[in-house]
C-alpha cells in the first residue's frame, strides 16, 4: 500500500481530466483497443472482511502491459438506491457509459467490476502502470463518488507490485477498504 499523500483536486482539474480522458477512450474506441472481455463476468472474489462481491463488467485496453505494476481497489455504496433491486440493476447496466471518464487515464490498464449483492457495496479493482498515476485517478475518482456514495463508503488503496491475478483466482482476498484506515471522502 502506498503511503502518498492524497490531495483533494478541484473540480476543474476533475472535469479536464475527464476530458482529456474521454479524447484517449475515444482514439482507443477508434483503434480496437479498448475491450469488454466476457471470460470474468460471474466470478466471485473475496475480501478482507468475509464479503463476496461479483465480477459483472471488465474494461481492458488491449496488449497493454504495465512496467511498474499496481493494483488499485475502489468501494462505495450508492446513496438513494437502497435495497431497491431494480436501481442497482439500472446502475450496473449504464456503468458501461462511463468507460471513456476512466479508461483514457494515463497509466490505466484493465478494470473489474464489482458488487456484493448482500451489502451493495461496489468495488472496482484495476491493474494501472505506476503507483503515482493511480493514486492520482484515486483522487479524482473518490472525488466524483463522493457526490453519489453514502457518506464515508468510499474508500481505495493501491497494491504495489501486483496484478489482479492473485485476487481473482482466490489466493488473495481484496482488502475492504474501511474508511476508517483508508477513507477518501
């Protein structure tokens, strides 16, 4: 876990880098590079704090191979949608829109999708190139889910030196994240 000072970006920093972001996922759009592969979708990992969650959507930018591996987990819980099935069902069915805001990010390999249909906590966990530009999207995501997240839900940490692999095949649990060691909003 890195031990980097967070800084809390401003809106307009958020809002350029999301622009910036949305230029790159559309050239990567435009090159075939950029994937929703389906072999994950179904599988179940685990966390630190016994919760399951389920993969329901991967985005992954084809070939791309990280120098300087990391794994960056996210969790959040939704605010409004509650127990409702039907809202967690139409969030998870447009997450797909939100590709271009995160995968044009400097440094951003693959992501996982995930929800624990017991807590509804959402998690995703991505593989990025370096741990410097990963806390950096961190800051800025964290900041966007703060606006739609329960308060004090969300949370991330990054992993140096490791790939997704370990968390998907079980030999390692995803850590949760409580906002009380790693809280971002």
């Amino acid at each position: 876990m890195t031990a980097r000072a967070r800084s809390r970006p401003g809106m307009g920093d958020i809002c350029l880098a999301i622009t910036r972001s949305t230029v790159e996922a559309t050239r990567l759009f435009a090159t075939s590079a950029l994937a929703a592969p389906a072999g994950l979708i179904g599988r179940w990992v685990r966390s630190d704090d016994g919760s399951r969650s389920r993969v329901f959507r991967e985005t992954t930018v084809r070939g791309r191979r990280p120098a300087d591996p990391v794994v960056l987990v996210v969790r959040f819980r939704l605010r409004w949608v509650g127990r409702a099935r039907w809202a967690h069902t139409v969030f998870r069915s447009i997450c797909a829109a939100s590709t271009p805001a995160f995968a044009g990010f400097p440094g951003f390999v693959t992501k996982l999708w995930l929800a624990d249909p017991w807590t509804r906590v959402y998690r995703g966990v991505y593989e990025w190139d370096g741990a410097d530009r990963a806390e950096w999207y961190a800051a800025r995501l964290t900041r966007v889910l703060g606006l739609v997240s329960v308060r004090g839900s969300v949370a991330h940490v990054v992993l140096e030196g490791l790939d997704r692999d370990g968390f998907v095949d079980g030999r390692l649990p995803l850590p949760s994240g409580t906002p009380s060691e790693r809280r971002a909003s």
